[in-house]
C-alpha cells in the first residue's frame, strides 16, 4: 500500500515541527503501537503486564522522536507510514524481548527496565537519545538539579554513564533509573496530550 495523502500531510508537519502534528501522530499510531506489542509478544509466548507494554509503547514513541525524528525522515514511502512504523516497532519490542530472556536465561532476577538500560544504553545506535531541545526541556520540567543535569549530559551532549558519573559525583547505577523516570514522564505528558 502506498503513503497515503493524510499520512504525508501529517509526516510533513511532524518534521516541521507544526503545532499539535506530534499529537495527531499519536492518536493515529498509538493503536498500531500497541498491535505491535501485543502480537510480537504473544507470538513469542511472552506475557507483558500493563507496565511493560507501557514501557515498550514509550519506547517505541521515544524511537520516533530521537535524532530530531530521524526514524521519520528516513521514510521513503515505498509502503504505507504505518507498514513502515509497525517494522520499526516491531524491531523494539522483539530487541527487548531478547534482552530480558538473555538476563532471565544468565540466572538474574527479571530485569527492570532501567536496568537493561543502564547496561544497554548505547544500543538502538544512540535512538534511545533524544535531542530534540524541545522534547528534552519538557523532560527537565520539574526536575531537581541533579536529575536534570544528568538527562541534559546524556540527552543534548550525548555523554556516557560513567561520564556523567564522573563529572557530577553520582553514582553510575543510579543513573539509568533517573533517565527511565525522565522517559516516563515525557511518555506520561505524551500520553496526556493524546486524550486532551
């Protein structure tokens, strides 16, 4: 199926960044989000509580937005916008369905999310970034200081957890929890939006 006018419409004003297009692509692929999630799991013989499938919607969301929409601009529209998303989110949700059998499998305790992050941080090729000024100062939004430093190290100036631990006197395992809560919060807002 190819791109449709309503899609390339709505891509359009989400790489120019118009006013409520990121809202409107939520509403329209939240849905299929969520198809995705809910059948790679289960075709997997995986059980997601309601918590995990909220994190793997959020990732899949985050994905999206990294690199200021580079999972966007490197559409072709040689199929649907939502063929090509499904394969995008697909991808997520089968890459963290082996991360936590992998951790399940070496006799850990199953995974929190955070954790896999913290020990995976540079996968995805940095997509778990965000650079988007914009997206990171709503993540900032309320943050104490310290929180807020390490979401702009990691996020806007691309450093490591060690050199964020480094640099602010923290502690390295502490963190990818403070981004994961950063992430939640955006994802949250995100969330909000969508229903307004």
């Amino acid at each position: 199926m190819a791109l449709t006018e309503t899609d390339r419409v709505l891509l359009k004003n989400c790489l120019n960044r118009e006013p409520g297009a990121w809202k409107e692509f939520v509403d329209r692929f939240a849905g299929v989000f969520m198809h995705v999630i809910h059948h790679t799991a289960q075709s997997r013989s995986v059980q997601l509580s309601a918590h995990d499938t909220d994190d793997l919607a959020a990732d899949i969301f985050l994905a999206v937005v990294a690199n200021d929409f580079d999972v966007l601009r490197r559409f072709r529209g040689q199929s649907s916008l939502a063929t090509y998303l499904s394969v995008i989110a697909r991808r997520i949700v089968v890459h963290e369905i082996t991360r936590q059998r992998m951790s399940e499998a070496m006799g850990h305790v199953k995974a929190h999310g955070a954790a896999l992050e913290q020990a995976n941080a540079s996968e995805f090729d940095g997509s778990l970034r965000i650079e988007n000024r914009e997206l990171v100062d709503r993540m900032l939004d309320g943050l104490v200081e310290t929180d807020a430093a390490i979401v702009r190290l990691f996020h806007l100036e691309g450093r490591s957890y060690r050199e964020i631990s480094a640099g602010l006197g923290v502690p390295e395992n502490s963190i990818g929890p403070t981004l994961s809560r950063a992430r939640e919060k955006l994802r949250q807002n995100s969330l909000a939006a969508a229903t307004e």
